[in-house]
C-alpha cells in the first residue's frame, strides 16, 4: 500500500517519520487522500495535488485545542477555510483519529475513541470509500462507484471559497450558510452569518443570531445583486445567482486562477472580500459589507456603547458594567457586550435592606430601538414605572415615556448638534455609581434645583472664561512641536468669527485671518472628522514638522470637543485653477508654468520620499495647489488621509471635483501608494498644457476626453497642438515634449509603470531622459467606445 502522510514544517522541508499505529510509511510523496485503514492523527497533513491546500490538525492563535481544518499551503500567513469540528475541539492530537469510519463515513476520534465529530454522510462500504483534498480547498468523499457522497463545500464554516455556494435547499428548506467564528481563537459558530434571505427574495443577507437582519445585499437582477459591486470593474470575478426547481444559491468564481481570494464573515460581523497580495504577504481587503462597522446589529453586544470619535476601541460598555468576556474585548471582537457589575437590588434576593437602584443620566445618545411607550404621565411617573419592573434597565422621557426592557442592544453616542441625540437614563445599582454610593441623591439629580444651580455655576465659569480669553489671546499660546495650539475662541477672534471664506473644499470651510502680529493665515474648519483628540494630535504634530518650500506650510491647530481646524501659511496667489480656468485671470505664460509643474513636483517628492514618514497626498487637483506673490507653487491640503482615516476613501470618492484625478485603484480596491499623486499629478500636467479642464474640452459639439486625445497626440510626435491656444505656441518645444511624456507616463493603468515623484523631479529638470509612452490601456478603451 503506497501511503500517505507527510509531515512538512513551515519551511516544506519533508520529513520522513514513522508511525506508531496501524500505519506503514514508505515514502514521503504527498498524498492527497485519506481511504480507509488510514488515518490521520499528532502533524500528520494531506495536500491537495496541486499543492494549493492542506488538511491537518491545528490550534487556533493562542488556543490550546485542536481542530481539523484546511488551510492554504502556499500562503505564508496559516488561514483556515475550513474547519471539521468547530464547536467540539480535541486536546491531544498524538492519538487521535481522522478517518474513514467502518460504515464510510468521516469521523474524527479522541484517543478514547469517543466520537468528536461525523461527516454524517450516506452510509457506504469503508474499503472502496475515499476522501480526497482538491486543490479549489474542497474536501469529498467518493464511494465506491466514484460518486461524489459528501463534500466540505456543502457544510462550509466562515468562508465561501470560489467554487463554493451558499443556498437554500428548497425541498428539505434547508439552508446553506456561513457563520463566524466566536472569535480568531474559537472557530466555534458566532453570532453573525450570511446566508440566503430567509424571507425567500432573490438576495442574501447578513444575519445577527440567525434572525436579525442587518444587511441586505439588493435583489438579482439578472447580473448582479444591486448593492453589490462585484462582478464589474476590474476585479476579476464572476458571480452567478442560480434559481431552479430543487435549489437556489450564489456562487462565484475567479477568472484569472492566480488571483487568490475569499469571502468570509469575521467575528464582528462584516463581510469581506480579501485577495491575498504577494509582494506584502497579506491578505487586503477588495471590499466589506456593511460599508462601516457601526451598522453591524449589535456590534458592541448588550450594554456596549459604540463610539465612532474614540479612539482605540469603537466599543465601550456603559458605566456600571464590565466586558462579559475580556478576552474576546481584547481580541476586538466586542459583540458578546457587557454584563454588570453589581447586579440589581430587585433582582438579588440577598440585598434586600441595601439601597434603592438609580438611574444615571446619558446625554447624547442614539436610543435604542423597539422601547416600550407608556402613556400618560410626567418624567417622575416614567422613572418609577421602570423601577417598579425588574426588567427594565432604562428609560427615556422625550414628550412621553418609553422604558427598555431585557438586554439594551446598538447603543450608540452621539455628539452635541446630531439631531438623534436624546438623553436615556440607565437603571445600575446604588453601589456602581460614580463617586459613591449615594443613589438616591443621583436619582434626584435631575430636579430643577439642581439644574438651577449647575447653571449658575456655569454662568460663574463663563465669566471667567471670558475674562480668562482675553488674557489668552495675548499671552504665549501652548505650542506643541513647532506648531502653535489655539483655542476656538481664539481663532473665532482672528477670522472675525469665520467671516472671511476663502473657500471650501471636500474636507470644510477654509476662512482668512489675521494672528495679533499680523501675520495672515488661513483656517480650515474640517468637517466630518470622527477622530478622537489624541489620534489628531499625533497626525497633526507629524505633519507639523514638514517643511519644504514647495509644501503649504501648517502653522497650528485647534482640537476642541467636536471641533478640528487647521491653521495654515496664507497664500495671496489663491489656488491655480482660478489662474488657469477663469477666463478674466491672465494668461500664465510657458515659463511660468514650467516652474510651477516643477515646483509642484518637487513638493510632492519631498512629501514621498523625504520626510521622515511617506505621506501620500491623495487629491492632488489644481485646486489643491496654491501660489504665492512671486507665482511660487506650494501643495496643499496634504495630509488629509492621514487625519480623515477610514473616512477618506468615501469622502475622496463621492466630492464630484475630484473624480477625473482620480487613479484606477481607488476604484479596483488595489492598495493606495503614493502612485496614486503621481497620476493626479499626469492629469492635472494635462490641464496646465491645455490651460483648460481635462472635462469640458469639446470638439463640433461632442464632448472628448482630452488625455485621450493628448495620448495619442504624444505618440505621433503631435506636441504643439496640444498647447494652450492662448499661448500662440509660445513654448519651448523640447520642455513641452518633456512635460507631455511625463504626463502620459504619469497616467499608465498600472502603478507600476509610473515613474516615482523623484524621477519626475529628475525628468523635468533635464536630469534624466524620457522615452515615448505607450498608450494607456484604460484611454484606449474610452477612445474605442
Ligand atoms: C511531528 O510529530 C512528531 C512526533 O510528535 C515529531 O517527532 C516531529 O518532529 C513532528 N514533525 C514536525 C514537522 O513538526
Ligand atoms: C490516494 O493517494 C495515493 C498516493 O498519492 C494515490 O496513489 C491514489 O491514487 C489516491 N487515491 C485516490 C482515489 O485519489
Ligand atoms: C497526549 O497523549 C499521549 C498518548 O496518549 C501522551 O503520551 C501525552 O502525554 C499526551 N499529551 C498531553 C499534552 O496530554
Ligand atoms: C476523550 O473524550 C472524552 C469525552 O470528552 C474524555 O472524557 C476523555 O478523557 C478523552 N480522552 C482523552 C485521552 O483525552
Ligand atoms: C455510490 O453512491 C451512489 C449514489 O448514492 C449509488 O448509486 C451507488 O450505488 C454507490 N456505490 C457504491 C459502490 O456504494
Ligand atoms: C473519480 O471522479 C473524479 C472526478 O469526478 C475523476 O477525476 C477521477 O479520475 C475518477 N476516478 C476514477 C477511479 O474513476
Ligand atoms: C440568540 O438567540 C437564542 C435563541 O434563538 C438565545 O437563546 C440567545 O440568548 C441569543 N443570543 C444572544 C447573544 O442574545
Ligand atoms: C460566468 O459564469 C456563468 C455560469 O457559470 C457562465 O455561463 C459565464 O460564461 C461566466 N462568465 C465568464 C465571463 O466567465
Ligand atoms: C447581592 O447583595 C449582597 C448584599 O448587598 C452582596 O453582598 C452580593 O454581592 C450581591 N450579589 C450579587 C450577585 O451582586
Ligand atoms: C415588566 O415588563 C415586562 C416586559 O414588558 C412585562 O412582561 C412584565 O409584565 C412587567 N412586570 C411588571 C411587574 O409590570
């Protein structure tokens, strides 16, 4: 009998060893299968033929139980698509059994022999059945007569694999789901899934314990699901939705087979599309449903407040309660929520003389769903109705009463000015509130005395702060770094309270001031920002070091609450779309122009390569560049990825403006380098040529691309004509030439055939040649429609 079983380490190198039990090894090729009399127990693998997948005992990070499971061979980082018994692990591998079982079907043994786990196949005769590891990550198990009997890709766990499907039987009504593991340590079923819809419609759905919907992927219609967007652009997959009399199910498959991916439900409930890239060694993601986290159905579990400004974790649990299980709060998987610390005077039996529970007031809060609405009453009778009950945790008195019984799910904070906001009191325990444990004072809290007094206190503190302000402005500001720290009132007093607007980009407001020596800046209010303070001071002060003549310079900011501004270097020249585009600026010359391409470009190589951490500039448009007096160009708005975070990709590709800079990973989901500036920079190169909108050129009436146009025109040596009309060919031919092959180059479809910032550099200053480029693809393919 030629058998299986090699036992390979990391590093593939092949062992020869011999096993205690029933089994003779006679050499060391891999086998792909396990038929009966066979095993597989301690590191013993099989590996599919092609090398693409392995099965085998593994423990899960940190855990100490073993489980069965298919991983990828070829991957560096171990990821498992498929796991035998999820929710009942083993603890000794050495003589536990993985095998075809007497009546033929797959079984997993302790080495007490006590079944762990069963295929549960259709019974077969064990000498002709055999379970074989293909290499699409499928396990089967074929019988006898070669007929397929049981496959891994029917009873997937976590991941849908290509090939794989997810369905609904519709003559048993059985449904073929994917469930999340507990969390990375536990392949045990989670509380998420993505399974068919269970009201029976032509879509699939995210599923929060098997019965809350929180994600709906759009009906089929014929090609795609609506909300979905795979299966177009250039992600090479192709989904197909297969509706007939016994089945219905979703499947995909990838059209270029070195392309690998999978699509799995992680333990905090999204949905994501990963591709594994080679030249990192990780897996990235090509997209994620829902679209933000915080829409995952009770993402922080029971009592967990999500906050989307804070900055470590987005969960917190609510005052008076703890993580029910820290580990998995470690492991940033929140959903199994928060239990109290001390458990209520009505629900524990011992306390009976102790105090009374209270309520803590939580201002700002997104109320929960599905209250219960009493009638009648004021806020006094609301707040005893709820703590008559002992079920009821909380409630809300908003021109009536509603009160929450049972565990408090998707609670979420809010920020002064959102419109949702509501103040929800919370039922805890006398000794769990803040300070002391004095409940009966706190539940009183809310009376008008009180108010009265905090609103005097407050008066009192604005008076002082007031007097204190003053002071402030003329006083040395705090200065962090070399950038000045101001305060809002501060910078309300040098714009004349936002009274001057210079303009308004995709990320706020930008209004003029004047600081108390005269120097005059601009301050950008941003908007949209859910970093918590600490991350934006870090982000800011890294940018704060950056200083290059060709770079906008940041000379301070303000961080306040809510509040974020910028405060900037004021440029008198304005930004160079309005010298470029309005027709009553005057005309830039050649030679200016020249300078201001090189100038731009030796801005953005600085912000590339010479600083100390690479940053990617991300929108360059001629809006975003500005001129001083002397036409001396400097790049602006860098820095915004940074400070936006995982808000940025969404802002970037919805402002309208910028669309037409935009390179084609932003839209394929390939990683983001800082070739994405070095096509905005080829686009916008094209608009300085022309003098006018890559966009709006047309020629008898028909609108035409004009890059296309200016691609084709390079590569027949066409250059003049490309010229601004309004320069009566005034240019120095050889530095035209040399600027319209950098921009052709600078807009190739791939990254990699861009040439870097520095090169550019290099380029423009007659350093280094430029050869003719080819046409890029994605031009060509506009130009033939
Ligand atoms: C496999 O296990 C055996 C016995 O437990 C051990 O001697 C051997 O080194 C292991 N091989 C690898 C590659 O880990
Ligand atoms: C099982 O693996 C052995 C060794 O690689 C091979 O010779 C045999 O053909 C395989 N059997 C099946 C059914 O694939
Ligand atoms: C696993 O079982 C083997 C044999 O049954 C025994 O020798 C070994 O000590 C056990 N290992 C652990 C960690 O319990
Ligand atoms: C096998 O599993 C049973 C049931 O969980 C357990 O009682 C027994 O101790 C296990 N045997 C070994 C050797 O771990
Ligand atoms: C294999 O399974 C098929 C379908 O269940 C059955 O028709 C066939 O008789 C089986 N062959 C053997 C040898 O068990
Ligand atoms: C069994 O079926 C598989 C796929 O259906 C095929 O590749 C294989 O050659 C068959 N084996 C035999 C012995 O017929
Ligand atoms: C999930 O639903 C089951 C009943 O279907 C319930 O017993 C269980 O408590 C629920 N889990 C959570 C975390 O609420
Ligand atoms: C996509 O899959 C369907 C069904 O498997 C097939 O008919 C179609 O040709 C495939 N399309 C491409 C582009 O491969
Ligand atoms: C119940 O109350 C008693 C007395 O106040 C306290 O010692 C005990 O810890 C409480 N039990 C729980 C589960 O909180
Ligand atoms: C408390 O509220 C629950 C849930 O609404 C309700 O079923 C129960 O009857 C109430 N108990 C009392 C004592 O009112």
């Amino acid at each position: 009998m030629d058998t299986e079983i090699r036992p390979c380490s990391s590093l593939s190198i092949c062992l020869l060893f011999f096993l205690f039990s029933s089994l003779n090894i006679q050499n060391c090729v891999a086998t792909d299968n396990i038929s009966s009399g066979q095993s597989l127990s301690g590191n013993q693998t099989i590996v599919s033929k092609e090398g693409n997948f392995v099965l085998g005992f593994f423990t899960p990070g940190n855990s100490r139980n073993y489980y069965v499971g298919i991983w990828y061979k070829k991957i560096s980082v171990r990821t498992v698509i498929w796991v035998a018994n999820r929710a009942t692990p083993i603890t000794n591998t050495s003589s536990a059994e993985f095998k075809i079982s007497e009546d033929g079907k797959l079984v997993l043994l302790n080495s007490s022999k006590i079944l762990f786990w069963s295929s549960n196949s259709t019974p077969s005769t064990s000498d002709s059945t055999v379970a074989v590891l293909l290499d699409t990550g499928n396990l089967v198990i074929r019988n006898g007569s070669n007929t397929t009997i049981w496959q891994s890709f029917d009873h997937p766990t976590d991941t849908q694999m290509p090939g794989g499907w997810i369905g609904v039987n519709k003559i048993t009504g059985e449904f073929q789901s994917i469930t999340s593991w507990e969390n990375p340590e536990n392949p045990a079923p989670g509380l998420f899934s993505q399974s068919m819809d269970p009201g029976g419609s032509n879509q699939y759905v995210l599923l929060w314990n098997g019965s809350e919907i929180y994600w709906r992927s759009g009906l089929w219609n014929g090609q795609y699901f609506t909300t979905v967007p795979f299966s177009r652009g250039s992600i090479p997959f192709n989904v197909t939705f297969v509706d007939n009399k016994q089945q219905k199910y979703i499947m995909y498959t990838i059209l270029d087979s070195s392309f690998i991916t999978r699509s799995v439900i992680g333990s905090s409930g999204l949905l994501t599309q990963l591709y594994w890239v080679d030249s990192t060694q990780e897996w990235q993601s090509i997209f994620s449903q829902p679209s933000a986290q915080f829409y995952v159905y009770s993402l922080c579990g029971n009592f967990g407040i999500c906050d989307l400004k804070s900055s470590d974790n987005i969960c917190r649990c609510s005052y008076g309660f703890e993580p029910a299980s820290m580990k998995e709060w470690e492991l940033k998987v929140w959903s199994s929520g928060c239990v109290r610390k001390t458990s209520l005077r009505c629900s524990n039996k011992s306390s009976a003389g102790g105090e009374e529970d209270g309520f803590l007031e939580m201002t700002n809060m997104r109320l929960p769903a599905s209250p219960r609405n009493l009638l009648g009453g004021s806020a006094e009778d609301c707040e005893k109705a709820c703590l008559n009950n002992c079920s009821c945790n909380a409630y809300a008195y908003v021109s009536g009463c509603s009160i929450w019984t049972g565990d408090i799910r998707n609670l979420q904070q809010l920020y002064d000015g959102d419109s949702e906001a509501g103040t929800l009191y919370l039922r805890l325990a006398a000794s769990d509130f803040p300070g002391s444990s004095r409940s009966h004072k706190l539940v009183i809290y809310r009376t008008l005395s009180v108010i009265g007094g905090v609103l005097g206190i407050l008066c009192v503190l604005g008076l002082i702060w007031t007097f204190q302000r003053r002071k402030r402005i003329r006083m040395a500001r705090q200065v962090e770094g070399s950038l000045i720290q101001f305060t809002y009132g501060d910078l309300q007093h040098v714009t004349k309270n936002f009274s001057e607007k210079l303009g308004s980009g995709g990320f706020g407001p930008v209004f003029k001031g004047t600081l108390s020596d005269s120097t005059e800046v601009a301050v950008k209010k941003l908007e949209g920002l859910r970093q918590g303070e600490k991350q934006f001071r870090t982000e800011v002060s890294t940018l704060g070091v950056i200083q290059h003549v060709n770079v906008v310079r940041l000379r301070g900011f303000c961080s306040k609450g809510s509040k974020r501004l910028l405060v900037y270097e004021y440029m008198s020249g304005g930004s160079l779309d309005s010298h470029l585009f309005q027709n009553n600026s005057t005309v830039l010359d050649w030679k200016m122009r020249y300078q201001i391409i090189l100038g731009i470009a030796r801005g953005l190589a600085y912000l590339h390569e010479k600083c100390r951490e690479c940053i990617i500039h991300c929108d360059v448009k001629p809006d975003n560049v500005l001129v001083d007096r002397d036409f001396c160009a400097k790049v602006a708005d860098f820095g915004m990825a940074k400070l936006m975070g995982r808000d940025f990709s969404r802002v970037l590709t919805t402002m309208r403006g910028t669309i037409g800079y935009l390179a084609p990973e932003w839209i394929s989901g390939l990683p983001i380098t800082s070739k994405v500036d070095v096509y905005s920079f080829g686009m916008m190169l094209f608009e300085l040529i022309s003098g006018e909108r890559n966009t709006t050129h047309s020629a008898d009436g028909s609108k035409i691309f004009y890059p296309s146009l200016a691609a084709t025109k390079v590569i027949e040596g066409d250059i003049l004509s490309l010229l601004d009309h309004r320069l009566n060919g005034a240019a120095d031919i050889e530095e035209l030439t040399r600027v319209c092959r950098v921009a052709c180059w600078c807009i190739q479809d791939s990254e990699a055939h861009r040439p870097t910032m520095g090169q550019v550099v290099q380029i423009l200053e007659g350093v280094m040649e430029v050869s003719v480029p080819p046409l890029p693809r994605a031009l060509q393919l506009l130009m033939e429609d």
